[in-house]
C-alpha cells in the first residue's frame, strides 16, 4: 500500500496534516468538496 502525506485547508491559519492510503486520499478528496474544504497532497499546499 502506498501513502499520501496531505493537508486539508479548512479556511484557518492552520492545516490538518494526515497520512493516508491512496484510496483514502481519494475517498477524502470526494468528500471534502462537498463540505467545500480542500485536501491535496502537501506539495500542493
């Protein structure tokens, strides 16, 4: 299994870092959109 080290901007000063599969990245990709949060692989952040 492969992991992501990614952040997720909930509109704060801060970031939540968390390592996750890459299907859980995915599925928490999906579903933050519709709480209009973003979720990206921390190079992207």
């Amino acid at each position: 299994t492969e992991y992501v080290l990614s952040a997720m901007d909930i509109g704060s000063d801060s970031y939540a870092m968390m390592i996750l599969s890459k299907e859980d990245f995915e599925k928490a990709r999906e579903l933050a959109k519709v709480f209009l949060h973003r979720i990206a692989v921390i190079e992207e952040m």
